[in-house]
C-alpha cells in the first residue's frame, strides 16, 4: 500500500488546532435542516439501548471533519445517545496494523474509495448491514458491499488572479510554462489525479486513460519538475494558490468553493474536472459496529448528505439529498459540471496502486 496518511482534506487558510479542538466554521444551514436531520435519524434509532454509548469517527481533520461533525456526528448524538469520539487524520497503515493485531480502536473511517476496494479484497473491512443502513436511494458508484458513500469531488485547476495573466483553459496550460509562468502545485502522494493530468495534458484522449501509461505521463510530469510545488494536504494546498508561492494547482473543488466563499482572488476551470470518492467503512473488529451501522445510516441519509454538502462544495452520496439543498449550493457541486467530467478508476487504482507507488516515489526522489 502507500502512504499511509496521506493529505488533510478539510478547509483552513490559518494554521488550526487539531481535530477537537479546532475552530468549528458557522453554521450555514437552516434550524429547520437540523430539525429534519434529527428526526431522521430518531427514527432510525428507536431501538437504541437507554445506557450511554460510543463509537469513534476518523476522519481528515481540518474543516471537513468539522462539517462531518457538525452534519453528522451532532445530530446523531442529541437523537440516539451515542457519543461519537472524534479522531484523526485517517492513516491506511494504521487501520491495516489495528486490524491485524485484533485491537481497533476506530469504528468509522472516511478513506478513498481505492483504498477501500482493495482493503476490502484483504479482508481489513466489515461488510455493510444493509438491513440497517437504507440503500435504496444511495449512488450505486460509491456503493460497495463494504462502503457507502462519504461525498464525492473533483481535482479542478486553480489559480491565483494576481499571479496569472490570461485565463488558463485546461491541463494542458499546467505545462505551457512560457504562456503561463510560475509555480504549479500537485498533490504529493501517489494517488489517482497527477498522473491522469498529465496524460491528459499530454493530448492523451479521455476514453483512452486507463490502462496508464506511466512512461508517458513521468515523461510529461519531467518537463514542468523544477516547477512543481508539492502539496500534502488540503490546506497547504488552499495556503499555496491563496498567498500566490504557487500560480496554479490541482484542487479538490472544495477548496476553491471555500476561497471563494472567503472573496479569495482565485480562478477555477472545470474543464476534464476528474471526479473520485470518499466513502465510510468499518474496520475488521470493530468494538461498536452495532453504533457504526448506525452512524452510517445516518450520515448517509437525506438531510445528513444535504448539510454536509452546503457545508463543504463537495457532491452528496443520497440521491434525494439535492431535493432538500439551496439551489445555488447544488450549482456550485462537481455533478452540476458533468459536461467532459473524467470519473477516476478507482478500481484500476485499487488492483495498481502498490505499483504505481513505487514508481511514483522512486521519480520525485530523483
């Protein structure tokens, strides 16, 4: 596998305290979405014992969690009872090592989906109990007998105004350094996004990405090398296009939509806008997995998708959750930008990714 943590997804522009202590963002929905919210999930949850229970969420820190909290978590406690223990950041070594040696600790886990297919194919994973988590209105491509859906995204190119003249129109722009000079920034780990955008840059046609061609895109990623500023998480990546070190990066949407949201100068293009998942899952021996099934539902139902997503720009997983959003919120998400959208194999990264790793730390080591 690689690394095991790999980037912080959450929101932040200034440096934050760690997860439960972190300066929680306002709170942009409506009372009456929390209401709904928590009706929803007291239905869900009437047969919860009256002793006091707990689980533990792991998630990526920063401001997503936040919103994972106050969407999900919050509610979910004032209607059931049951605490959830915030922890962090995911870490996919750490979850493997819990469950090899019998002794896990976390009970939800927010990963990629990559990971979560192959962590499943090793038997690191709980299956999902349907019976208690409603699937019926569920986007079936984040759905897995060993997943559901967290929220989906997109890598988008960003750039700050004030370092760039002109308007970049796509990836290919990432590597016309005279047209466009300056410092660009990509996500450090080997993950699916950098390599497609090369391919991509490099004229290679949508439909014909996968299989990769490694050769072809280090080829590519070489001649922009000395002008790459590596990002390892969500903020450093946000802190680079915002303060101008870097003058254009590879995004997740929501940052941009969070540095919009703050009147940040930034330009986005949604063009090949590469789309991937988050998913929730349940480690293999799990102490609360009654509670966890339980969490999931709810925070893979209606309302709970609804609040996450006017919370984060990212694109909820239920598919009755637009029904209950703003309509300017659902304009700004990945799924309303669908026109030449690239969704991401996860399933050709799960089968390559300990491959693709190994190429891909031996090149930026050179």
């Amino acid at each position: 596998m690689s690394c095991g943590s790999r980037r912080g997804r959450g929101f932040a522009i200034k440096a934050k305290t760690p997860i439960a202590n972190s300066q929680q963002r306002k709170q942009t929905e409506e009372n009456d979405m929390k209401l709904i919210f928590t009706g929803i999930v007291a239905g869900l949850l009437a047969t919860t014992a009256a002793k006091a229970e707990e689980m533990v969420f792991t998630s990526w820190g920063g401001t997503t969690q936040e919103a994972q909290t106050k969407s999900w978590a919050e509610p979910f406690t004032a209607a059931s009872g049951i605490k959830v223990l915030q922890d962090g950041p995911t870490d996919y070594g750490k979850l493997k090592a819990m469950v090899d040696a019998g002794s896990v600790n976390w009970d939800v886990v927010d990963v990629e989906m990559d990971f979560a297919i192959k962590a499943a194919k090793d038997g690191l994973l709980e299956p999902i109990d349907f019976a208690a988590v409603p699937k019926a209105d569920l986007d079936p491509r984040f759905t897995t007998d060993h997943a559901v859906g967290s929220f989906y995204y997109s890598f988008v190119l960003a750039w700050n105004k004030g370092a760039v003249s002109g308007e970049p129109a796509g990836w290919a722009d990432m590597f016309d350094t005279k047209k466009f000079p300056g410092k660009r920034t990509f996500y450090k780990w080997s993950a699916p996004g950098v390599i497609e955008i090369a391919l991509l840059a490099d004229g290679v046609p949508a439909d014909k990405l996968y299989p990769l061609d490694l050769d072809r895109a280090f080829k590519k990623l070489d001649t922009i090398k000395s002008d790459i500023v590596w990002w390892s998480g969500g903020a450093e990546s946000q802190q680079l296009i915002a303060s101008g070190e870097a003058a254009f990066g590879q995004l997740w949407n929501g940052r941009v939509f969070a540095l919009q949201h703050d009147e940040a100068d930034v330009g986005v293009s949604w063009n090949q806008n590469l789309t991937a998942a988050d998913v929730l899952v349940v480690p293999k021996g799990a102490k609360n997995k009654d509670a966890a099934m339980k969490f999931l539902a709810a925070a893979s139902s209606p309302a709970g998708q609804a609040e996450f997503a006017a919370s984060s720009g990212y694109a909820p997983v239920n598919t009755k959750a637009k029904a209950e959003m703003a309509a300017d919120v659902v304009k700004s998400l990945p799924d309303a930008h669908v026109d030449g959208q690239i969704n991401l194999d996860m399933n050709y990264w799960a089968e390559h990714r300990d491959e693709i790793a190994t190429r891909w730390y031996a090149w930026q080591a050179k």
